[in-house]
C-alpha cells in the first residue's frame, strides 16, 4: 500500500515556469505509515508552486535537509488529511496570512529553528482542530495572540528562544485545554496567569511582574519556572493551590513568607536559589510535605524554627552560601520531622554551633553533604563545613556584646527618636564599623535617615575594637536587618524603592 502511494507521490507537483527547477513530493521510504519524509527540497522566494495534481492520504508531513522561504499553499493542498507537519530547521523566513489555516485536519505545526519574523493574525484560520504549535527559536519579536483566538483544543504553544519584547496574555485566557505554555529565553517583561493553563516555562525573561485574573479564582497552574527573571514580589501565587513545582531561582527576591504556599497542599519543590533573600518568615502554618526547598545562594543569617515552620516538613534542604550563623534545630531535629539531607556548607557558622546542630541531624541520620574544599584564612574545618573557632556559641557571643551595648546606651542619654529607618540590601555584610577612630556618631552633616542601627555599631566600635566586638556588631545589625526585612513584608505597601533604598515609614 505504502509503495503505492510513494509511488504516485513521486510523479508529482508541477511548477510554474518562473521557477528554475521542477518541484515534485518524492517522499522518502516512510518511517511508519502515513508519513511523507520530504528530503533536500528547495523553495525560495520567487518560486511559484502550482497546485498537485493527486493529493495523498498522508498524515504526516516532515522535512529533512531543505530549504524553505516559506511554506506555499500547494503544499497543504496536496496533502488535504495533513495532522502534522514538521518544518523544524528549514531556512523558513516568513508565513503567509492563512498559512495553516487549511487543511483543517492540522492538528501539530512544528516550525521551530527558522527565521520567522511574525506571525500573521490569520495564520492558523478559525483554527479549530489545532493542538500543539512550536514556533520555538524563529525572531518573533510580538505575540499579540489574536492568532490563537478560536484555538479550542490547543494544548501545548512554545514560543520560546524568540526576541518576544510583549506576549499578549489575553487571548489565552479562554483557551481550556491549553495545558503548556513554553515562553522561556524571550525578553517578555510581564506575566499573567491565565486560568487554565498548568504549566508555564518562562526561564530567562525580564519578568517583573507576575498578575493574574482578579476575578477568577481556580486556577489550573501546577507548574511554573520563572527563573532567572526580575520578581521581587510573588505574593500572586497565593492564589494558585495546585501548584506542585515552583521554580523562581535567579530573582530579585529579598524575603520570602512561607505563608503564601499554605493552600498548595501538592507543593513539591520550591527553589529559591539565587535570589537575595534575607528574611524568611512563616505568618501562617499548615505544614506542606516538601520534597525540595533551595534556598541557597541567598544572604540568611539566621533561621529559626519559628521562621522556617512553613518549610519544616521538607526532605532535602538546600541552605549553603548564604550568611548563616544560626539554624535552629530541636533536639533530635523534631523541628524538621521529614528531613534527610541538608546542605550547609559555605555559610558563617560558628564552630561550637555548628557541631551541635550536626549532632542533632545525626540522631536522624539526616545526610549533610558538603563540597566545601578550602576554608578562608579566619576559619577551620570541622565535620567538613567551614567554621570560625570562637572558642563559644555565637548566641553566648552576641549575649555578652549585648548587655555591654545596653550599658552604653543607658549612659549616653539621648535615644533616637527618627522615625524613618533606611536599610540597604547589603548593609547586613557592611555592617562592621568602618573605623575604630571614629569620633561620637552625632557629626551634624550625617545623613539624615541614619539609622540607630547605625549609631549603636559606631558606639560599640568607639567602645573597644577587639574581634569579638565586631562578630557582636555584626550579630546585631544582623538581627535588626531581620526585623526590619519581616516589617518590609508587612508593609509593603509603603515601601518606596525607587532610588535602590528601601524607605521604612513606621
Ligand atoms: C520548546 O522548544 C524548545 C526548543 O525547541 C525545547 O527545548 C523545549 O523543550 C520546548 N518546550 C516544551 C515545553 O516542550
């Protein structure tokens, strides 16, 4: 049967007379039936192909090894049950208006890796049996989806590796079975959720900010990978509880409440890699059973079991490189019932600490793998983590430093009564003084919205510049940077962050 019809095709496809060589179908011996595998054609610009004479049953039409300027309508014509075509890799430079809209059989079009510019509104036509569209790494610069208007069974659309500086939400919006949408290595700046969908890829887009319907309040969405993009707030996501994998490493995120997961009760892995987290908090509990939680590559200094509750029940925690000199951990790691693996290497710790909180992950055979290979000049290595030998626990340490900064403060009478605090993003590893010479901190050409923080590390560091006194100071301003990140998450709303400062009101 096949060979009769690779026979019949090869007679074919006639060709106007401007064109330099006949065109004919010579379909390849077919890998499975009903597939016509077209190898080593040539269309340019200026060739005109008439119409088949016999159109074939085929189902499938792939091209290997050619060169398309575009896809003519003769095509479509010859083979008139066409279900897919693959024009992936074939030079193709533009569409024409209606391209696919015939036959109306299409249901997969796959022109991805080709040079096309734009997409005409009309080119999949009324589009009613269309199910997949890869328009992957082509140069679309809009995808304004009126072309997608009536694309009732689409179930998949990628559009991704384009140079997409706008991506047209709406239109998606009504499409039910859109299950996937691929827009990752663009340059979209925003994103709107559209309710069906259950899987976005938007990796490596300029994505500041993420909306959704107001109005509508089931959402579909499982899966989302915005990493590598330019969120500081997702607080939108609270609105998605079926999500089971949530990607938004390499972001600008600051803090993070655990809280905003509570409804996702399928939630399986968050990765918060990458960002600029300070501050992790959890305002409301319902314990999620995590397999993953990243939150390396961040600036933590502290985690507490209180702050972490919304993440507890997690198997593998990832915490290296960041700050950290505290993670609580109950005794016998009750505090993470679930827990297997943790990584900790890269951070702050202090010796003494770190060795205890080993201690208690080891009373569960908790995994703490570490690929620390070689520890600054001020630490050692101990249980293979890098830590400093302070001779005492870092909390012991703070305490004492405390109860002297309480004393100078008794003494020297005047308390701060500013009422604007200013915190940089960094100044939680700036905040050792910049000078032990300094004179009292009250020189009047002071920048007005400089913090009692900042007042309170310039005493201690008049007072004495020993080691232990900065570790202290550092401790402090660290701690207050932590009050001040949970405030920010409450009161976003008055935040100002447009000169790169973040402007507290209280
Ligand atoms: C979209 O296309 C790209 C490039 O061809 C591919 O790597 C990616 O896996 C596709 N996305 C989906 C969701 O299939």
């Amino acid at each position: 049967m096949w060979q009769q019809v690779a026979l019949v095709l090869s007679i074919l496809v006639t060709l106007s007379p401007a064109a330099t060589t006949p065109w004919t179908y010579n379909c390849a011996p077919p890998v499975k039936p009903g597939t016509c595998l077209l190898k080593a054609v040539k269309i340019q610009d200026k060739d005109v192909i008439q119409p088949a004479a016999t159109p074939s049953s085929d189902l499938e039409v792939c091209f290997e090894g050619s060169q398309l300027d575009y896809l003519p309508e003769a095509l479509f014509g010859k083979f008139p049950k066409l279900e897919t075509l693959g024009a992936s890799r074939v030079g193709l430079k533009k569409l024409l208006a209606g391209n696919f809209a015939k036959p109306a059989t299409l249901k997969r079009v796959d022109i991805s890796s080709n040079y096309v510019g734009a997409l005409p509104d009309s080119v999949f036509g009324t589009c009613v049996n269309l199910e997949v569209i890869n328009v992957a790494e082509n140069r679309l610069q809009l995808f304004n989806g009126v072309e997608l208007i009536g694309c009732g069974k689409l179930r998949s659309l990628n559009v991704s590796s384009n140079r997409l500086i706008y991506f047209n939400w709406d239109p998606l919006v009504d499409l039910r079975q859109l299950e996937e949408v691929d827009l990752s290595d663009n340059l979209v700046g925003e994103m709107v959720v559209p309710k069906y969908v259950k899987k976005i890829v938007a990796r490596n887009n300029h994505i500041h900010k993420l909306r959704t319907d107001r109005e509508s309040f089931i959402f579909m969405l499982e899966q989302l990978d915005v990493s590598r993009n330019r969120l500081g707030n997702v607080d939108t996501l609270a609105r998605f509880a079926k999500m089971t994998h949530i990607d938004l490493s390499y972001n600008r995120l600051l803090s993070l409440d655990f809280g905003l997961f509570r409804h996702m009760r399928g939630l399986r892995e968050l990765n918060l890699a990458h960002n600029n987290i300070f501050a992790v908090t959890t305002s409301a509990l319902k314990p999620l059973t995590l397999e993953l939680v990243d939150l390396s590559n961040n600036e933590l200094t502290r985690l507490s079991a209180v702050d972490s509750a919304g993440i507890s029940s997690v198997e593998r925690l990832l915490l290296n490189n960041n700050y950290l000199v505290s993670l609580e951990v109950t005794k016998g790691a009750t505090n993470f019932p679930r827990i297997r693996s943790v990584t900790l290497d890269g951070n702050d710790w202090a010796c003494r600490d770190i060795e205890s909180t080993i201690a208690e992950l080891k009373t569960k055979k908790v995994a703490v793998p570490s690929s620390e290979a070689k520890c600054s000049p001020n630490q050692i290595i101990r249980e293979g983590l890098c830590c400093r030998d302070l001779g005492s626990s870092f909390e012991e340490l703070v305490l004492l430093k405390a109860e002297k900064l309480a004393e100078i403060q008794q003494s020297s009478a005047t308390p701060s009564t500013s009422t604007i605090k200013s915190v940089t993003q960094k100044a939680a590893t700036v905040a050792t003084p910049q000078s032990t010479t300094t004179n009292r901190p009250t020189k009047p050409d002071l920048d007005p919205t400089t913090s009692a923080l900042k007042q309170a590390e310039a005493q201690i560091a008049t007072l004495t510049s020993e080691k232990a006194t900065l570790q202290a100071t550092l401790a402090k301003a660290q701690n207050d940077i932590k009050a001040l990140g949970e405030k920010l998450a409450r009161c976003k709303s008055t935040v100002n962050q447009r000169t790169g400062q973040t402007v507290l009101i209280d």
